[in-house]
C-alpha cells in the first residue's frame, strides 16, 4: 500500500499521521471487502505502507487516475476541517493494497515524505 | 480512535505516518471483527482518529495498561526497523475505537503529537 501525501499542505506530524491513517483503513477495508486474495496476500507480507509526497493538488490527482487505470483501488481523503485546515481539503490518497513491484512502478519516482 | 506515539524516538514524518497507520489499521480489522457494533458506530461518525505524544516506553505501557482494564482494545506496534529504527523497536500504541468521551477519560491528559 501506497499513500502519497500532499506536500503543499503546512500540516503537524499528528495531523498528518492521522490523514494518512484514515487513507490507510480506507484502503484496507474495501480491499478486505472486495478483493480478498490481495487483502490477504498483503496481511500476510506485514502490511506494508509507504508514504510518499506529491507537490500538490495536480500531481496528487494525476496519480489517482495513473494508478486506476493500472487497475488499483484509490482512497481519497478529505478532512473535516475542524483544525488547521479548511474543511473538504483533500489531504492525500491512498493506493492499493497490491503486488509491491506493481505499485512501484506507479509511485517508485515519488520522494518519499 | 486514539493512537499514542513515542516522542523520544527521533523519526521522519513520514516514518511516523506509516506507523500510526499500523496501528489504525490493526485496531479497526480486530474490531470489525470482534465488536461489530462499535466498529459500525465509529465507522458512521468517520472514523475518528486522535493521534497523542507519550514521553517514552514507559508511559505507552502504563497508558496500555490502564485502557485495557477500561475494556479497551489496543494494538501495540513493532517496527521491522528496516529504516531509521532497530527491529523490534515499539513505536506507538492504537486504542479503540470506542466511545469517544470514554476514551478521553484515559488520554485526554495527553498533549496532541
């Protein structure tokens, strides 16, 4: 798994954390749903999650379709807004659960937070 | 949800968001599968996650501790220590989900990480 974070966003590490978090369960949880063989597959490996930044609003979308179109599921995370942010920005988007080497492929270029 | 995080362990932001996210993630799989009830709760108020600082080992233990004997589930998590960290260094601590002014009860003393 895969969550790409925007980097434009003047967030705390707690406030990041938790954004990331959210993707993260997100992603689990229809993957687990869904596609059960890949959710156990990736349980099995230790659940694996990498963090990388984007520059922004742009790339962050950019990368939701690239990674759609090669057929991963994408969790796109809005905050609430109640602290440091206004409410409805999209923070950052979670990739995957799936095969590492494949998810690389589509994220390996990215710096990593 | 609330997860605790070691602030004595020097690591990236990025490091810190994958590890929250384990916990987040282990929390929430462990108890859509054994506390259906309040897993669907938390779910439908958006699955709220708080992320806390605790000054080391010690206190994350003791706060383990303490939630676990209000009833509370908790996922203590170990890094792999492929990167910046030794393996099998405990890095943070997920509790919950569950109702929110309960868990305050246990880590509302506790400053935002």
């Amino acid at each position: 798994m895969v969550i790409a974070f925007r980097k434009d966003l003047d967030l705390g590490k707690g406030k990041i954390a938790a954004q990331v978090a959210h993707a993260a369960v997100a992603c689990a949880l229809i993957t687990e749903k869904k596609e059960r063989k890949i959710f156990k597959a990736w349980m099995a490996e230790g659940q694996r999650k990498v963090v990388i930044r984007v520059s922004g609003l742009d790339e962050l979308y950019r990368l939701k379709e690239r990674a759609e179109m090669e057929g991963f599921r994408t969790c796109l995370i809005t905050d609430a807004g109640l602290t440091q942010i206004p409410p409805g920005t999209v923070t950052c988007l979670g990739i995957g659960p799936g095969q590492e080497e494949e998810i690389d492929r589509i994220t390996g270029e990215f710096p990593l937070l």
